[in-house]
C-alpha cells in the first residue's frame, strides 16, 4: 500500500463502520451506545468517533431512554436512533381477506396506518388500488406528506424468493403487476416478501420474540403459515417456501390439499375448519363459545393445538430456536390453544432442544406484516447514503482488520 492510497482506504473502512452503525439502528432502532457497540461490534474509540460523525451530519439523533419505575439516581440513559425526518417508509400486507398499511419514519415510529376488509378473490389489480386509497386516507387524516419517501415494501401471499421474485411465471408476474403499479406510483424502491415471513421479521424485531436471534414465528388464520429468523437474519429459503408449517402433513391418509400434498396441518386447525366444527360463521362467536366452557369448542383447540405442536417439535428439533411465537386470529385462542401445543412439545422435541424454549403468542396483531414490510425496506435500502463522506479519517478510527477486508474485500482491492 501507498502512502497516497492510505487515506482512501481508511475512508472506506470509516464508511464501512458507519454502515455498520446504520444497519444495525435500521434493524433494531433506537439502542444505546453499550448495545450498539455489541452489535456493531466495534471498539469504544471507533465507535465514539463514528457516532460523533453521525450526529454532527444529522444522520442519527439522541433520546432519552424510558427511566423506568425502578431508576434510581446516576446519569440517565441515552439511546441513539436514525433521524426520524431523514424519510418515510410504507409497509403493506396485500392479505387474502384484508388490506393493511402502515407508514413510518426510518425511527421506526409508525405515523399513520389503517386496513380495510376483502373478498378472498379480489384481483391483485384491485388489491393494489384499495393499498394505494388506503395510504391516500391514512396520510390524508394524519397530514402526512410523502415527499420524503424512501421505499415500500409489501406483504403478498404465497412464496417469494429472497430476490423478490419467484420461479413460476403466474407468482413471477403478480410481483411484477404490484411492483410496477406501486414504482409508477411512488417512484421509489418496492421490496415484495411473503407477508407471513414479514410479520416473522417484525415479532422478531419489535414484538414477542424482540431480542431473540432465532425465532419459529406460526400465523395461524384462514391458512397456516410460518416464518424463520435464524441468526437474527429473516430466512427465506431457495425458493422462498421456507417456514411453510401448513403444510406439513399430519396423516398421510387425510384429506387432499389445494397444495397437492394429504393430511397438511392447515387442513386440521384453519378458522375455515373451525367455523365448520362449530357450525357457525363468525370467529368471535366461537371465542365466546369458548369462554363460556363450550365442550365441541374446546375439543377442537385440543386437537389443534396437539397437532400444531408434533409440527413444531419436528421445526425445533431442526432450527432449534429460542422462541415460539404463535400468531393470526386462532392465537386469540390464548391457553386453551398453547396447553396443548405445549404438551406436544415436551413429548415430542428433543430435550435439549425444548429445555430453554419459550413459547409465546404474537403481540403485534394485523400490524405484524405492514411493520415487517418497514424493517424490508430499511434492511435492504441505503437510505442514509446521501450523507457526505468523511473527506478523512480521524486518529480514533482503527486499522483495517480482517473482518474489514472481508466484508468490504471488493471496495479495498
């Protein structure tokens, strides 16, 4: 290396710890300076000397933490977070039976959202439209202006790959229609995932499985879907139809599934076969039945609860993860549904894998996909690129390590 050459590659390594420094206030938002260098994995020194950038070029902003009842005197806890004005970000959950959005500053802070019912065969075309006038009410009534957009990102069913499309020509096609009609709307970057997976990403971020790495996320609703965050990282698998618990089969003699396979789990425990056992229409008037001690109620979460659990306990003994959370409208099912699944769970999991496994229900409700399809967008998007590099490193800023050269390998050479 050249004497001339070392400033720029300091510069890049700085530019490379920023990132670092954003990504992880992206992902997990507002965190303290200790959390920080925990996750970012920096030295104090670096750390403090790319923190000071930051906040002197308006990139991130400083808040005071919630003292807490059990504070007690000492010098308050700050949290560091991006700059709530740097941008907007839309979250969307184009669903089977409901529309959701949710917009929110790259804080993390959600400023307007709202969601509006439909048939299951709405026509992705009219699916896209109720999104769009959604967004217009919701802004319109919270006087929210997005001239400051960043990126959309949206929930769909069905599997998506990781790079946002699919193998198929039909599903490749649907991503195309929603992108395209939302990039011709909004002009902006459009992240498409699979919107259980997002809701997965955002119990993991901010919901009941929040500060765990690994997390078995399963929505139960008029399908059964599932989610994986292995690692702190969403997975979605070669296709895009990893965490399709649904449709793991439960008997192979059982009925036959739209999917092709016998005997899948979301043939046995879906409202729709709920409300068919309970010879009834509306959901809340089988929870009320529950409440009130229903026998032919309460058989069917038995039952659907100890067959959800076989299925987990095969997803544990594989992932081994830290946390369950359990989602969708079944979940409003609470004890009744989880006594049962957890019952399966110690018979069936491996030891060690169940010994220190939590098992919870979701707490973010219909938000959970609109919130994932948020934390879509400011994962993958640069959104605070704009900022003006350091023209030059400071003394604090470490060397090179090899970490560094791994990851910014190409930007060194």
């Amino acid at each position: 290396m050249t004497p001339e050459s070392q400033p720029n590659v300091l510069r890049l390594v700085r530019e490379g710890h920023e990132e670092r420094v954003l990504a992880a206030l992206r992902s997990h938002g507002a965190l303290s300076r200790s959390e920080l260098g925990r996750r970012t994995n920096l030295s104090r020194a670096t750390l403090s000397s790319i923190v000071r950038h930051l906040l002197s070029q308006g990139a991130i902003v400083e808040m005071a933490a919630d003292p807490g009842p059990d504070r007690g005197r000492g010098r308050p806890v700050t949290l560091l977070t991006l700059n709530p004005a740097g941008g907007l970000v839309v979250g969307m959950d184009l669903g089977h039976r409901r529309i959701q959005v949710a917009v929110a500053n790259v804080a993390h802070e959600i400023v307007a959202s709202g969601s509006k019912d439909c048939a299951e065969r709405t026509p992705w075309t009219r699916r896209v439209e109720i999104a769009l006038e959604l967004v217009d009410s919701v802004t319109a009534q919270s006087s929210v202006s997005l001239t400051a957009l960043k990126g959309v990102g949206v929930g769909i069913v069905g599997p998506v790959s990781e790079t946002g499309s699919h193998r198929h020509p039909q599903r490749a096609s649907r991503i195309d229609l929603i992108r395209k009609r939302l990039v011709d709307r909004f002009g902006v970057p459009v992240h498409v995932d699979n919107n259980t997976r997002l809701a997965a990403l955002a119990e993991a971020i901010w919901g009941a499985g929040a500060g765990v790495p690994n997390v078995l996320y399963l929505h139960l609703s008029y399908g059964v879907g599932g989610g994986l965050v292995v690692n702190g990282h969403l997975f979605s698998g070669a296709d895009g139809g990893a965490g399709e618990l649904g449709h793991v089969s439960v008997d192979p003699e059982g009925p036959r599934c739209h999917c092709g396979g016998r005997g899948c789990l979301e043939r046995y425990v879906s409202i729709a076969t709920l409300l068919e056992r309970c010879h009834t229409r509306q959901f809340d008037q089988v929870l009320a039945q529950l409440a009130a001690g229903d026998r032919q109620v309460g058989e069917f979460f038995d039952e659907a609860g100890w067959r959800i659990g076989r299925v987990l306990a095969a997803a544990c003994n594989v992932v081994n993860p830290e946390a369950i959370v359990v989602g969708g409208e079944l979940a409003a099912a609470g004890d009744q549904l989880l006594r049962p699944v957890r019952a399966a769970i110690k018979e069936f999991a491996h030891r060690q894998v169940r010994r220190r496994l939590l098992i919870h229900t979701a707490t973010l409700g219909q938000e959970a996909a609109p919130r994932g399809g948020i934390a879509l967008v400011l994962r993958r998007s640069a959104l605070l690129a704009g900022y003006p590099p350091t023209a030059d490193a400071d003394d604090e800023t470490s060397q090179p390590t090899e970490t560094d050269r791994a990851i910014h390998g190409r930007r060194l050479r």
